[in-house]
C-alpha cells in the first residue's frame, strides 16, 4: 500500500521551513468554497491608517495608499509631493498605473531619463511590458538589469517567467538556476540557517523562482522536502519577517491552489484582502476556486472587483471567459477572449481556450487552426493543449479529451497538471490501469496534490474489491463490509436492461461498472476526487458509483439502491446516446421518469408553490439549479421540474420527439436549437405551453386556499375521532381528504392503520394503503414489509413475496425483511429463491457476528 504525502498541516508544522512533511493515509478533507467571498472594505474606502512618521510627508502615504490598494488616490497624493528623489516619485506613480492598466502612461513614468537607468525603475519597466504580453521586449529589458547588476534578485526570476511564456524551457530554466547554484546557492544557505534571511520580498521571490526550477528540474522527485521548504519560504515571510508583507499570503494561496489545497489557499487570501482589498491576484485566485465551486456569481464578484481596479484587465476577461465556458455557453466565451487576443494576439491562455470553446461547439476544424496558430508561436507549449483537454473533459468528451491531455503530456514531462487531468478522466472512463499509471507520475512530480493522492488511495482501496460479471455489467465491491451486494445486483440490473436501453434504442458498447463503495467519502472521490457530495449514486459514463446501502457513521443508511441504479444507468444510456452531449436537466429528467415512481411527497407543496407562483426555473436556468443551486430547495425543484418536463414532451408530442431529442443534443445541437427542430417550438413558447400544462396538473391537489381550509376542518376531526377511539366513524372522513388531497401522505398513513384496526379490520384495503405509502419511500422499508404482511394474511403471496423483494431492495442488511421473504418464497414453492434467501440470512449472521466497526455493524432486530 502507497503511502500518499499530504499538505493539510503544514502551515502549523512549518516555521522556519524545515518541518517533517505531513503523511497519512485518510482521505484529503479539502473544503469546497461557497459564496464566502466578501469585499472586505467598500469601494471608497477611507483613508489606510499611517505610522506618525509618514502622516505629514505625501511621498509615504502615497507609498502606503499602493500598499493598501488605492492606486487612484496615490496619484493624486504623488500630486502634492514637492521635495523628493525622482526615483521614488516614479516608482510609486508607475506601480499605480501598472495595476491600473494605464501601461502607456506607465512606460511613460518609468522612461523619463531622470529616472530610467535606475535597476528597480527598469524591473518595474519589465513588469509593464510582461503585462501587456511583450514578453520579447521584457526578457531583453531584463537582461540588461542583469548584465549590470547581477545580484539583483527580482531581474533573474521575472526573467525566468518571460522565458517560460516564450516557450524556452531551458532558458527559464537557466534563470531559476541562478537561486539555487554556487557561488551564492541561496537555498543552501536557507536549508542552512533560514534566519539569515530578513526581506519578506527577497524570500517570496526566493520560494517562487526555487518552485519554478524545481518544478521544470524534476528536483522534487528526488528532494521532497523542497514542498516544505518552499512553502516555508512564504510562511517565514509573513509570520517572522513582516507580518504586514501581505504579497506573501498571496504566494502562500497560489501555492497551495496548485496543489488542489482550497482550504489552505482560502485562508490565506482572507489575510492579503484584510491588508488591500483591491490586489488583483488575490480576487484572479478567488475567481479560480469560485470556478471550481461552480459558483458563477462569485466569479462575477471577483471579474468586478478586478476591473473595478483595471477596466480592461486581461485577467478579468479570461475568468469571464472560463465562466461562461463552465456554463456551457462557450458561444458567449468567444467574445471576452476576442477582447483579449485584439490586445494581445499571442496570448496562449486566450488561444487555449477559444480553441476549447470552439470544440466544444463541435467546429474542430477553427478548434485546430487555433492550435496551429499556437504551435507557430511556439511549437512546444503545452498549455493550450491542456485548456482545450480541460473544457472537452468538463463535457465528458473522454477520447477528445485524453488526445490534447497526451500531448500537453509530452511536450510539459515536468508538469503534473496534463497527468492529473488525463488520470482522472481516466478514472471516470473505466480505465483504471491507465488511470493508476498517469496518476502515479504525477504523484512523483506533485506528492502534494490532494485530489491525486485521493484518488491514488481510492485506486488501493479499489485493488481490494471483490466483483461479480454478468452480460452487461460488472459490480465491483468491499467483500467484506458488503458481502450482500452480489446476491441481488446483478440479477436486477440485467432486468431492467432492455426495457431502459430500450426505450432511448442504445445500448452501451462496453459493460458499465457498478462501484459501491463501503463509506461515502471514498464514494465521492470516486465521482468528484474530494470527500463529499450530496448524494448515494453518480455516474459519469461508464461507471455508476454507489454508496453502501446501509447503516452506518460514514454512510448514508438504507436506500432503494434498486431504483437508484435504474436512475443511474438511465444516464449511462442517455449520455452514451447522445455522446455525453445531453443537457443536465434532459438525462436527469428521463432519468426520474424511469424510476417508474409517484410524486414524492415533499415535492407536492414545492411544485405547487412553484407553479402558482410563477417561480418554475426557466430552460436556460433550469441545468444550473442541480449544480449551482441559489436555495435549499432549488436542486429538488431541478429534479422534479424536469421530470415533469419529460412526461410532458412523452404526453403531448410523443416518445418519438424524446429520441428525436436525443438525437439533436448528440450532433451538438444547442439548447434552442433542439426545441426548434425536435418540438418546432422556441423555448419561450414551450415553457408557456408547459407551464399551463403544470397548472392543470395542481389543480386538483387540493392546495388551495378553498380545499386547504376543508382539509384542515376534516383532518381536525378525523383526529378528535382516532382519539376518541372511534375508528370506524373516522374511516370516511379520512377517505375524504384522501380524495380531496390525493397526493398528501397523511390521509394513507391514517387509512392504513384504521383498516388495520380490529374495529375496522379491512386487510387489503390496509395493504392497498401500505402500497401507496411505500411506492414514495426511499429510504425505509417499514411500508413494504407491513404491505407484505398484509397480503400475505389474504392469502396474495404473489404481491406479499414482490413487496418483500422490495423491502430486501430498500434495506439489504435487514434480516427481518429476509425471513420474511424467505418463509413467502417457501410457501410459493420457490426453492431457489428460498435457497438464496437461506444463504443470505447466514452471511448476514456471520457478518454481522465479525463486523468490527459501526459501518459494518447493522442488524435490524424487528419481529415477523
């Protein structure tokens, strides 16, 4: 078993950057980002508090009102300075304008012969020149600074960037080298003695020039400790240098960010906000991790806040870029990356993803010549590569995607972003041999990655799985934890096989895997690579992840895993048919739609409050209320709003225009597109249809305020009666509500005990209402087994051995329902079930008699 390197203490461990690095074998708890992202100080913020040194002089405070973010009012304080060196004045008024965006004004600044010759003047000069995207005219401005003054820190590494997005490797290589080799060696003398070091800047740039030649040197396969020492680096900067050095903390998160530690980063761009709300690095960061939480508006909070600094930042179009590609409208991210390649036509990361946006909309041939356009610019750059990998893995385009991961691969042996990306879509593609090998050398390359290493520790505990293969499927599980999974799965999913591949007429090409695994924080690394999402079943394609059925700490206790996998694999046929171009809400629609189950009832007064509300999620909102829901409520309206969606399109156009659908999302149709040409109807003009369609259905559920006030009148009495004893009396009033309000639990709860009753006593009426109750139920099997009772005491053994199955289905680990089902299969006469049943209830002791911990521990203890 590999032992994975992890990061998740190491900002307590390391001070002085020579800590142990942090081991351990549980999966990485990485926090997800919500909507936690607040400005910290309004626009117009006062005035930054000055030491008294600087209160009267106007140099300092516009020197202060940078370092504070108020780039504007220091060019107006630099307005007042009267007596002070040139240097200084240009330095700080071209630091301003640099963040500005105003780079003209800028090289004007730093251009006056007063000033020009200064070494800081022409590395700020090259800052300037690096953020227009001239990173020709920066490295020779560098070399100059270098050339007469070679001690300089910040020169050498700048240096280094240019030459990175100028695609020579070896170059940038060479300028990192500088840090790290004789005569200086400046990380020798920090391995040595970190306390000869007291510049919080020169260490930040320290730690970042020794990462990047570490990184591009492969020296972190061979020198793990450098992650601890690099990090300290930034970590020794503002906790023992300067504790006001604020840049520090935005290194710190930029660090971590790269290795999938949002927790980490998280906390410490809280730090560079409280010092200057308005760093532009810090909010690009933020935009990043709000992007990777699906959070749409928290990106448009940190565009804003960037071009609330510079208007025309280049950085707030590619995240508005990212943004509108992660919403699957890559039309619409065509025209912020226009907006950069007009400023900067060689910008790789703005032809990266424009190539990506125009695969996704299926136009491969602009997608290619985009990528020639990048190859002549630099014929070995992997980075485009790997945005247009990215954006075709979002859409689950696997063979598309692990194409352009193989040659970011190849061209970038040094970077283990293309390897995560390929590994990982592996995983999700079933292949899992490819998977553990990618994903193993990018381990060497980053020990530190967390949704590596969780998912290199989900490949070991996958190693252990025991299987069982049928015709079309494979269902992969712990032996020991869930020994019951192989006595039912296989047989029910090659039941309902031709019926769902039949009604979308495809069948996938291969066996789709069935994973259930023993917890759920090993389910969802499975589906996301981190410890938690809100749910018992995924699939991406070819697999359908499970989480154990069962009882216990680390689960999600018993569920009807029979409905939930024919749920599943709806999405198997569904995505396969289309060639995962489906919409979100379509698959999961069809998919509800085969569950073959009544209304649940906590969506009636959710639909019913929709509806008569108005408040029904349009078409374009409709995906994004199940992956970015705004309201607790929203991501169940999505489920049950697109189903109702499906029956409508099945009842008024036919079964004919849901293939027909399918058909047109699979030639890459847009969403518009699809309703135009499957229903000829705009979206607009079907959401009206569908919406009168809606308000027919409510109206007779008795929700309104007439009914409503019925309803509580005989329920009240109904209740005064059952407490009087009086059964038989509140037996039609209860009938009643059940008329008025047909899809409302409580009348059938009522009904079935009064039928139950020995004063009433109507046994299959009770086992009717049972039936109603326990079609809705998920996650209890009371309501079954009591209709199994029942019919079996009418002698139905027929529907009493179906309600049992059922009931075994909800909760496998009941022993209870086993016996049951058991002594019905005897007296039908069905010896192999009974045979199976016999078996199963002495596995199930035996489990239950070695299991060694709560998630293995369940034994229901109800008497038959």
């Amino acid at each position: 078993m590999i032992k994975r390197l992890t990061l998740t203490t190491v900002l307590v461990l390391l001070t002085l950057g020579g800590a142990a690095t942090a081991r351990g074998d549980d999966l990485e708890d990485q926090t997800i980002p919500g909507k936690w992202i607040k400005p910290m100080v309004p626009e117009n913020a006062p005035e930054p508090q000055y030491p008294d040194y600087d209160k009267d002089n106007p140099l300092d405070r516009a020197r202060d009102q940078v370092w504070a973010g108020q780039y504007r009012r220091a060019l107006v304080t630099l307005e007042s300075v009267e007596s002070a060196k040139p240097i200084d004045v240009a330095l700080i008024r071209g630091e301003a304008q640099l963040v500005l965006g105003r780079y003209d004004q800028a090289l004007a600044t730093l251009s006056d012969p007063a000033v020009a010759d200064d070494p800081a003047v022409q590395t700020l000069r090259a800052r300037v020149q690096t953020a227009q995207g001239d990173y020709t005219g920066a490295s020779a401005t560098l070399a100059k600074v270098i050339q007469k003054y070679p001690q300089r820190w910040e020169p050498h590494y700048l240096l280094g960037q240019c030459l990175e997005q100028l695609g020579d490797i070896g170059g940038a290589l060479t300028a990192y080298k500088w840090f790290v080799t004789e005569p200086h060696d400046y990380l020798a003398q920090w391995r040595k003695d970190p306390k000869l070091f007291d510049n919080a800047a020169d260490a930040v740039v320290l730690g970042r020039a020794v990462d990047r030649w570490a990184t591009l040197s492969l020296a972190y396969q061979d020198q793990e400790r450098l992650h601890d020492i690099v990090l300290g680096m930034f970590v020794r900067a503002y906790d023992l240098i300067d504790r006001d050095y604020w840049p520090a903390h935005v290194d710190a998160a930029e660090y971590f960010l790269l290795h999938d530690n949002t927790a980490a980063a998280q906390t410490e761009l809280k730090q560079s906000l409280n010092s200057n709300p308005f760093d532009i690095r810090s909010w690009k960061l933020i935009g990043q991790m709000q992007l990777d939480a699906y959070n749409f508006d928290g990106v448009d909070q940190a565009v804003a806040k960037i071009r609330g600094v510079d208007p025309n930042s280049i950085d707030a179009d590619l995240l508005e870029a990212r943004n509108l590609l992660l919403q699957r409208v890559p039309q619409l991210a065509l025209d912020p990356l226009e907006r950069v390649l007009a400023r900067q036509p060689h910008n790789i990361e703005a032809l990266g993803l424009e190539a990506g946006a125009y695969a996704l909309l299926l136009q491969d041939g602009k997608s290619a010549d985009i990528l020639r356009q990048v190859d002549a610019i630099d014929p070995n750059n992997a980075l485009a590569y790997l945005e247009v990998a990215d954006q075709l893995a979002a859409m689950r385009q696997y063979p598309r995607a692990a194409a352009m991961y193989q040659i970011a691969v190849k061209r970038a042996p040094w970077w283990s972003a293309p390897r995560n990306g390929l590994g990982l879509l592996d995983t999700q593609s079933g292949d899992e041999a490819s998977a553990r090998s990618v994903l193993e050398s990018a381990h060497v390359l980053d020990p530190f990655n967390a949704r590596t290493t969780n998912y290199l520790r989900l490949l070991d505990m996958m190693d252990q799985f025991a299987s069982k293969e049928s015709a079309h499927f494979i269902v992969r599980y712990d032996a020991r934890q869930d020994p019951i999974i192989p006595e039912y799965f296989s047989d029910y999913l090659e039941s309902v096989y031709p019926a769902v591949c039949g009604a979308y007429q495809y069948e996938p090409k291969v066996k789709t895997f069935i994973e259930v695994f023993p917890t759920h924080d090993a389910f969802s690394v499975r589906t996301t690579g981190g410890p938690w999402i809100a749910t018992v079943g995924a699939s991406t394609g070819r697999i359908i992840a499970l989480v154990a059925p069962r009882k216990g700490e680390r689960t999600m206790g018993p569920f009807n895993w029979s409905q939930v996998l024919r749920h599943e694999f709806t999405h198997t046929v569904t995505l396969g048919a289309t060639d995962n171009r489906i919409a979100h809400w379509f698959t999961e629609g069809l998919a509800v739609q085969q569950e073959h189950s009544p209304l649940r009832w906590e969506w009636v007064p959710m639909l019913y409050s929709a509806v008569t509300k108005h408040e029904l999620f349009q078409m374009d909102s409709l995906t994004w209320a199940f992956i970015r829901p705004r309201r607790p409520i929203d991501r169940q309206l999505a489920y049950a709003e697109s189903s109702w969606i499906c029956q409508f399109v099945e009842q008024r156009y036919g079964h004919g225009t849901i293939l027909a659908m399918l058909d047109q999302f699979r030639q890459g149709r847009t969403q518009e597109e699809v309703f135009e040409n499957a229903l000829h109807r705009t979206q607009s003009e079907f959401f009206t249809e569908f919406e009168s369609w809606c308000e027919k259905q409510v109206a007779g559920w008795g929700y309104d305020e007439a009914s409503s006030a019925k309803y509580q009148l005989l329920r009240d009495r109904g209740e005064e009666l059952i407490q009087a004893h009086e059964y038989a009396r509140a037996v039609p009033i209860f009938e009643q509500i059940a008329g008025l309000r047909p899809v409302d639990m409580l009348p059938h709860q009522r009904l079935a005990g009064l039928y139950m009753n020995a004063a009433v006593r109507d046994l299959k009426k009770a086992a009717e209402q049972l039936d109603i109750l326990a079609a809705v139920e998920l996650n209890n099997n009371m309501y079954t087994k009591g209709a199994a009772r029942m019919y079996r005491q009418v002698g139905d053994l027929d529907k009493a051995s179906a309600r049992a199955l059922k009931a075994v289905y909800i909760d496998p680990y009941d022993t209870d329902a086993h016996r049951l089902l058991l002594d019905l299969y005897e007296k039908l006469g069905n010896t192999s079930g009974a045979a199976r049943e016999t078996r199963v209830i002495g596995e199930l002791e035996h489990w239950q008699e070695n299991a060694t911990d709560s998630d293995s521990a369940h034994a229901a203890t109800q008497a038959d």
